[in-house]
C-alpha cells in the first residue's frame, strides 16, 4: 500500500489470510472458479509484500523494482490462466479461448515494447513521496488503457458464471477508476491496496439470491 511499510505488511497478511479462508469455502462447496480466482489473487497480494520491501529498504531496489514491474504487468497474465485452467469445467467456447489468447499476446507485446527502452534505475520505485508511483507506467503511453480492456475481456471471455464474472469485474474496475480519480500518480499501488479483499466481495456475490450453483 502508499503509506507506510507496517500498513503494506498488514494488509498483506489480513489479504492472505481472507484469501485462505475464501479458497477453502470455495474448494468446500466445489465452486471452481472461484477457487481458480482465490489462487490467482495471491499472485496480486503480493504487490503488499513487495511494497513492504520497498518502504522498509529491505534489499536491493533495482530488484525490487524490477520484481514489482512483473508482479504488476503480469496479473493479466494469471487472469487469462487461472481461468483457462477452469474454463473446461463450463462449456467455455474455443472461440472465447482464442480470443482471450491473442488479446493477452497482445497486451504482454505492448508492455514489452513499450517498456524496451527503460534502464535499470527506471525500474526503482521512489519511497521519498508519500505515496508510490510505479515508474513503468510513464513509459507506457495509454498502457491503462490497455491493461483495463484485455482485464475486462479475458475475465468476461473466460470465466463462468458470467453473473459472477460480471459483478466481480464491475467491482474490480470501480475500485480502479476510483483509484485513478483520487490518487492519478500513484493508480496501480493504491488499486492494489483497494483489491486487497477482492475475494471476499466475489464470495459474496455467490450468495445472492438466484445464484446459479457452481
């Protein structure tokens, strides 16, 4: 999180530990695919972790920066193959399959392409604000934008029930937008720290009313 290293810590463990708790509800009741987006979350909560490295000095910060670079471009990344994982279980269309495939390809090529001419010391992540912007986004022109779209689309392409996906989604993105409203520089840190207890919004929405099983 932006503020200090003892609230990225805790938030990190509190994250993880609702996460677990959530995981073993899902495996319990045999709902796949949120079992499926519990075990892709830890990979996000780790951004809480790598920031409580990062405010506390802990290491070197070219590494650092480096680590947090990947744990943030690759989230799609984990999006599309926790869910591709489970897609079997729901009838999910080739057709859907391919499409999220090639959107992915071409996020990840146009992070990559984008972020071709950052230096190391483009990568640390200053500590001197009281927030923490991530340096990689000033390199990626409309790389918001396009993070946003292959998110939306590889998770509504992807996963089922498509009720369950479209709310867990709508949230995701409000959290998101509201971030980006109110703390512009530093999006992609706060956002993370606003996601933290995603999963249990997402249990949440397999209790409403008319819910269709698994």
């Amino acid at each position: 999180m932006c503020w200090n290293a003892t609230s990225s810590i805790s938030f990190f463990i509190s994250g993880f530990i609702i996460n677990l708790i959530i995981l073993q509800i899902a495996i319990a009741q045999k709902k796949n695919y949120l079992v499926a987006f519990c075990l892709g979350w830890f990979f996000v909560l780790c951004m809480q972790l790598l920031e409580y490295f990062i405010w506390s000095r802990i290491g070197n910060k070219t590494t650092l920066g480096y680590l947090t670079f990947y744990f943030n471009i690759f989230q799609i990344l984990v999006v599309y193959l926790v869910a591709l994982s489970v897609s079997r279980n729901y009838n999910i269309p080739m057709l859907n399959k391919i499409l999220a495939t090639i959107i992915v390809m071409i996020y990840l090529g146009g992070v990559l392409w984008m972020t071709r001419k950052m230096q190391p010391n483009d990568y640390i992540v200053d500590t001197s604000q009281k927030h923490l912007p991530y340096p990689w986004w000033d390199h990626m022109k409309n790389g918001g934008l396009l993070y946003l779209f292959s998110l939306i689309t590889i998770f509504l392409l992807l996963f089922r029930p498509f009720q369950w996906a479209l709310l867990t989604i709508i949230t995701i993105v409000l959290l998101l937008v509201f971030s980006y409203i109110i703390y512009k520089p530093y999006v992609a840190s706060m956002w993370c720290f606003f996601v933290v207890f995603m999963p249990l919004f997402s249990f949440l929405f397999t209790l409403l009313p008319a819910y269709p099983g698994k």
